[in-house]
C-alpha cells in the first residue's frame, strides 16, 4: 500500500505542477465569487481554530502509528 | 520523552500554506488543554498570537507548554511514574504576492531529554477563477534524545516533510480538501525509556524485560480526502478519510464524520465523531520467544494492533459580536473528546497469576478538555 500511495503522491504533484502551468490561462469559474457567501462563512472553515487543530492533532499523534496528511489542506475558497 | 509531538509540529507546519490569495486573519488566542486517561495527565498553556503588516506580510508565534504526570501502563509495569515538562516556541511569516503566498516557520522544543528544531517552508496559490488552492510544503526537522539518568547517552533524529494540498471548491455549498504527506525519518527512532518483554522461566513471571531496538529509518505516505457541505440552513457537515502505509508495515484507516450547527445569540455547537484502526509494525510483538530474538524488537503499543473511536462535544459563544474598541469579535470556546483505545495484541501486564501472553488486552479511556478565548483586532 505504501508504493501505491506513494504513486498517487508523484502523480499528485504531476497534476498540481501542470495545474499550476495553467494557472495563466483563463478558465471560467463555475462558481461566480458573489456565490461565495456560504463558503465564506466560518464554519466552512477546514480550519476555524488552529490553536485549537493543532493541540488536537498533537494528541492523536502521540497516541497513533499513523501520522501526516492530518492538517488543514487548504481550505481557501477564493471568498476574498 | 515524547517525539510524536514533532510530527504534529512539521504536518503543521506544512499545512501552514493555506489560503493563497488572502492572509490568514489578525487574531489572538489563549488555550488551556487537559488531558486525563490511561494514568496520564497532561495539561498546559497555548498562545498563540497573529498579526499582519505592511499589507503583504503576517507573523505569527506560539508558546505552548506540556506538563506531564505519567503512570502509563508502560511506566507501571517497567518502569516508575515521573513528571516533566515540555516547552515550545514557534515563529512564522507569511509573505503575500497576488495569488501566491509564502510561508516560513521555526519553532524549538525543549524538555529535560529531548531538543527539537524544525524549519519550514511552503508555497501555495489560487487557481481557476480561485476556485481551487494549490500548496506545496516542506520541513526539516533535527532533534537531539536523551535519557535521563544517563549522561553518555545522546542520539539524533533527523526528520523530513513533503506535502502536497489542494482545496477545490466544488459547488455553492460544497469544498473538497485533498492532502499527501510523505515523512521520512532516519536515526534514533526509539523510545529510550520502554522494552520489550521476552520468555524466561528462570523468573516467577516466566518473563523478563531488555530494551527496544527499532530500525534507524522509516518512510511514510498519507494520504486523505476531506469535504465541507453547507447545509440548506445554516450548519456544516464534514466528513473525512484517511490512508496511511510505512515501511515499518503498519497501515492505518481514519474515517470522522461531524457537524457544526449556529444558533441565534451567538452560540455555535458542535459534535464529532473519529474511528482510527491500525495494524501492527513488522518488528512489534507483546512477547518475543526469547531474548535477542531478532534484530528488531518493539512493544510500544503505539505500534501494536488496535483501533479507537473518539467522540467530540463542543460549543462556542461570541462574546464580542459588534467590536468593543480595538477587538472586532471575540469567542469564548469550549471542546470536551472522549477517546475509547481497545489494543488486539498489546496485553495488560498489571494483572498477574497468569501465564505469560494470556493475560488480558490493555483497553483505557482518555478525556481531553480544551477551554479556549480568541479575540480578531
């Protein structure tokens, strides 16, 4: 599972070094920014409190094998 | 001695490159944090204080202290109970041009047998009619271990980060969150302080002790997926996953699911639900045929076969709703977990008139309180 993953991680970076290539060209949001206000709203946030995340997260790592991937991954909805 | 907390600190520190295009808000926030379960208390500060500048820039620092009283199952069975103190400070800036932000951070921590030092650095942007953030982060980590009692003992550990985050907004009411960490580590990779149990029947407990002996590196990949959907009324509901593999073969599942529902007058509630299981590492066992059975040996049960459920209550109340001089709102918050860990191959040692590897599987419940204020200025 672990090469598995990591062969989704490389593509993952494929893509998001080719969406970023794209980045300069003009794509049509589907989701107009004044059609933004329920996503802009703090409890859409991934992360509302991050001294509180944080202390959370620290308390399952001590306690877990797993770790990573835990924190808040983006969670920017383009709402400025 | 506790490593894991470093983790936290570089996944966080990664994760730091959120909101490309907007920097993270003026804000400030004092945390009180208890933690009760399986003979460990846990308690402490946090602060942590954000600010922007000339536009373009925002600093942030954290002070954050642990103080531990342990009489683990670990501690009672090998060991004696002990009480230490952890302190961490961290510092980060973030640099803000169009829709890219940059993100740098440092942070220190210090107990009487471990020193840690983590640097990072990240990237993100907005996308596609900023409908999607893309980050990229990295972090270095070197830590020196200790042991107490044992002044010729020093180790190093050194520890890198690399992630990958996209956000996608999806629909009015819908956000997508997809993440990608891959953490190696190489060095003292021990717990210094716990052992492994062996079969030796020249004891009355037909077992004896020796220390732990991990491998010197491993390699993880994480990977999740997370949505936030806006109900037809005002609440949230999230629901998240998780996969996890390394090369000390453990694999693990993470599924939580909550909601987060406002109410008039300023209150906001919320519950949650966590489901965690694991299997366990290639070199883990609860009792090893005999002493130096193999090159590998570990009985940390943070290793071992188990799965825990973690339920969540929390409320917040807004204490400043329309601004009071320089502060634009305030929250007063409070979070209560109650985490149920149920271990497959990791026995209780604490009952004894049994034959060695019959005794019953270890099982503890833990609570843990977060009382917090946070003001935006």
């Amino acid at each position: 599972m672990t090469m598995t993953l990591r062969k989704t991680l490389v593509r993952a970076c494929a893509a998001a070094a080719a969406a970023l290539t794209l980045a300069g060209c003009s794509i049509e949001p589907w989701v107009k920014p004044y059609e933004r206000d329920r996503l802009a709203d703090p409890i859409m946030s991934f992360d509302r409190d991050p001294v509180s995340s944080a202390y959370t997260g620290h308390v399952y790592e001590a306690r877990e094998g797993a770790r990573g991937a835990t924190g808040a991954a983006g969670g920017g909805c383009g709402c400025n | 001695m506790k490593r894991h907390f470093l983790i936290v600190l570089l996944s966080l520190a990664a994760a730091r490159v959120v909101h490309a295009g907007v920097l993270p808000e003026d804000r400030a926030d004092v945390l009180l944090h208890s933690y009760d379960g399986g003979g460990v208390t846990i308690q402490g500060p946090s602060l942590l204080v954000r600010k922007q500048f000339a536009q373009k820039f925002s600093v942030s620092a954290n002070h954050y202290v642990d103080r531990v009283s342990s009489a683990s199952i670990d501690v009672v069975t090998t060991a004696s109970p002990y009480e230490e103190e952890r302190t961490q400070h961290s510092v980060g800036l973030d640099y803000l041009h169009d829709r890219w932000m940059m993100n740098i951070g440092f942070t220190n921590s210090e107990e009487n047998d471990y020193s840690a030092d983590t640097f990072s650095f990240g990237i993100s942007q907005d996308i596609f009619g900023d409908l999607t953030t893309v980050s990229l982060g990295y972090s270095l980590g070197n830590d020196t271990v200790g042991r107490r009692g044992d002044t010729t003992f020093s180790e190093e550990t050194e520890r890198q980060h690399y992630r990958l985050g996209v956000s996608q907004i999806l629909t009015k009411n819908l956000m997508l969150g997809l993440s990608f960490e891959t953490i190696t580590d190489e060095g003292f990779l021990n717990n210094p302080y716990r052992q492994i149990r062996y079969l030796d029947t020249t004891t009355p407990q037909g077992y004896s002790y020796e220390r732990e002996v991990y491998p010197r590196t491993r390699s993880s990949d994480a990977g999740s997926i997370r949505m936030r959907y806006y109900m037809p009324y005002r609440a949230a509901l999230h629901a998240e996953y998780r996969q996890y593999g390394d090369t000390w073969d453990i694999s693990a599942d993470t599924f939580e699911i909550g909601y987060t529902h406002p109410i008039a007058l300023g209150w906001t509630f919320e519950g949650n639900f966590r489901s965690y299981s694991q299997t366990k590492a290639d070199f883990y066992s609860d009792l090893f045929p005999r002493s130096q059975y193999q090159n590998f040996m570990g009985r940390d049960k943070e290793l071992s076969t188990f799965a825990s459920q973690t339920i969540r209550l929390g409320a917040s109340y807004d204490i400043v709703r329309s601004g009071w001089k320089f502060v634009e709102r305030g929250t007063l918050n409070v979070y209560l977990d109650h985490m149920m860990f149920e271990y497959e191959d990791f026995r209780d040692l604490r009952v004894t008139g049994v034959a060695p590897g019959t005794e019953p599987f270890y099982s503890f419940d833990a609570n843990v309180l977060q009382f917090f204020v946070s003001f935006w200025f």
